[in-house]
C-alpha cells in the first residue's frame, strides 16, 4: 500500500498488556495524528468512556455492521469482537490526517491484504520481559487469575507475529518507546532487525 495522497494509516498491535493503548492516546496527542475508534462488544473498563475509547455495542449491532460490510478490520479478541469501520477511517486519511490503529494482528493483516491508496506503517510493540507484562495486566485492572492466565498464554501465540510488521519496538519506558516509533515514522533513526530478533530469542 502506497499512496502520495491523503494521509497514512500507522498500526500499532502488541499482546495484550504491552502498552499500544497508551501509545496510541500519546501518540495522537504529540503529533495530532487521528484514533480509529474501534467498536467492541466487550464490557468497558473503569475509567474508559464510550465514543473516546472504544464504541461500546452488543453482539447484534456489530454484527449488523457486519452484514453492512461497514468495516475495514474486524477480529475476535479474547471472546470479544472489534471492528474499526470504514468511514471513520477513510474520512479522515481523505481529509489530509495520519491515522492511528490500536489493533491485534488479526486486524493489522486485514488491512495490509487490502488493496487500497494509502501509505501504511506498522509496528509490533513488546514488553521487555514477561515478568513486566505479567504486571502490567495486574495493574490496568485484570483482577481475575484466570483471565491473566489466558493472556499471559495468548502471549506465546501473539509474539510469534512480530515478522510481520515493518517495526518491533520494546515498550519498557513509555517516553523512549514514543520518541522511537516517531524516529522510525519521521525516519530520523535507522531500524536494527537484528537486535530484535535477538531480545525476541530471550523473550520466548
């Protein structure tokens, strides 16, 4: 996908816990990039506000979006469906905006099958060990073991996609990993494929 129109749509996907959500919102903020919203069936979290976070809907809408084809993306996630939709989206790359993907990989390969005219960028963001990420879900409020356990085994699966995307950033201080990923997009720093794979071999 390549364009010189309108602007680019940059993906950022990580196992569950390593930070993309947080990144994206900092992202957005710093550089006025745009969220694509995603719709989601799951139940929100405390402190997240529907229409800024995610679009909450049952089953049945999202599904009837669904039927619409009104989705550029959708995928299951622990049991939930997310789908960010094609207007949103398309709206504002037309309108001359980046646009911000906080999406699984499911969702990240839809749209790079997609034949379409925009510039897209990805980036696959770790936890710099599991210890961390272990932590991390603790304290964003996954207070039942058993959903942890889940996550932290959806992890070995997840990690295993990190060839797919242009860039693999190791989220251990927000600040750093945010100044990374916009030297990769302004192309002010070079990306070494080699030490990544190396950091993914102790990680494993």
């Amino acid at each position: 996908m390549l364009s010189s129109k309108g602007g680019k749509m940059i993906i950022l996907s990580s196992p569950s816990g390593a930070g993309k959500t947080t990144l994206v919102k900092k992202i957005s903020k710093e550089k006025k990039y745009k969220i694509s919203i995603s719709h989601t069936t799951r139940e929100p979290r405390q402190n997240e506000v529907d229409g800024v976070d995610y679009f909450f809907i049952n089953q049945e809408k999202f599904e009837k979006l669904i039927n619409e084809n009104s989705f550029l993306e959708y995928a299951t996630v622990f049991g939930n469906l997310y789908g960010s939709t094609k207007k949103q989206v398309f709206d504002n790359l037309d309108k001359g905006f980046d646009v911000l993907f906080d999406i699984d990989w499911q969702g990240a390969q839809q749209i790079k099958n997609l034949t379409c005219s925009y510039e897209l960028i990805s980036f696959f963001i770790l936890p710099p060990s599991k210890d961390v990420l272990l932590q991390r879900l603790i304290s964003r409020g996954e207070s039942k073991e058993e959903l942890i356990k889940t996550r932290m085994q959806q992890f070995n699966k997840d990690i295993l996609h990190w060839k797919d995307y242009d860039f693999v950033v190791v989220n251990e201080d927000l600040n750093d990993c945010y100044k990374q990923i916009i030297g990769y997009l302004e192309k002010t720093i070079n990306y070494n494929k080699a030490n990544i794979e190396q950091f993914i071999k102790k990680l494993i």
